[in-house]
C-alpha cells in the first residue's frame, strides 16, 4: 500500500479531536519531544476515534479483525515540548475494501505542529487479509 493522502493543516476538515498531554519522558534533553514519540500519539487518537465512534478497538478484534500499521508518515513543523496540551484531530481519509488511511492534524492552542497520516491493512488473528466491517465502509 501506498500511502496517497495529503493531511490538511485545517482542524475543521477533521471530524474527531483527542487531547493529549505530553510526559516528560517522551522528550530528549532539550525538553523537546523525540521523532520516535509520534506515532503512539497518533495509535492512542485513532484508538479513542474508534470508542467515539462506537466501536472500540477490542470489540473489532473480537470480531476477528486486526487493522494492522502498514505504513505511517510524519511532516514535523514545529516541535512538541514537555507539558504541551496537543491535539490530535482525525480523519477517515480512504477506504478501499480491505485497507483505510487516516490522516492527522497535531497541534497546540490551534498552532499546527505536525500532520500525519496511517495506512492500515484488515487480517485476521492468522493474517490472512479480510475486508473491512460494511459499519466501517459506511463511514466513507
């Protein structure tokens, strides 16, 4: 899969916002928060989108669907620092039958300093590809 999606640096073209604040241990010696810190940012967002939006993420796998990280992109504008209050806003960006991308605004008091995006494959516990749930193409 080829990541395609080109996230906006506009909040109001996401339909979901999570709060998070960062932890001292998430940054380097400069206070700021490291590259690698990122993507668990965005993984707790997407897992919050899902239980917002009526399916937690456990449910789906107990439905025997993983929705397994087949790629994932980081444009870093402006750095996260220790204590900031970061947004993380979401978006359902495509779906196709058996994979979505999802793309990601960071931003701190409405400045934007990251955007994102997921890619991500549906299999099941052996990881034999599966299509993605009709609840799921729904939301397109």
């Amino acid at each position: 899969m080829r990541i395609t999606t080109e996230p906006s640096t506009d909040t109001a073209d996401y339909e979901f916002s999570h709060r998070i604040r960062v932890r001292f241990a998430e940054t380097d010696a400069m206070g700021i928060v490291h590259h690698s810190r990122y993507l668990p940012m965005l993984e707790e967002a997407r897992i919050a989108y899902l239980r917002h939006i009526g399916h937690p993420y456990q449910s789906i796998r107990e439905d025997g669907i993983e929705m397994n990280v087949l790629e994932a992109w980081v444009r870093y504008r402006m750095p996260l620092e220790f204590d900031d209050l970061v947004d993380v806003h979401v978006h359902l960006a495509t779906i196709e039958r058996a994979s979505f991308q999802m793309a990601y605004l960071l931003a701190v008091g409405g400045e934007v300093r990251a955007t994102a995006v997921t890619a991500h494959g549906c299999v099941t516990p052996a990881g034999r590809p599966v299509r993605l749930p009709g609840w799921f193409r729904d939301l397109a």
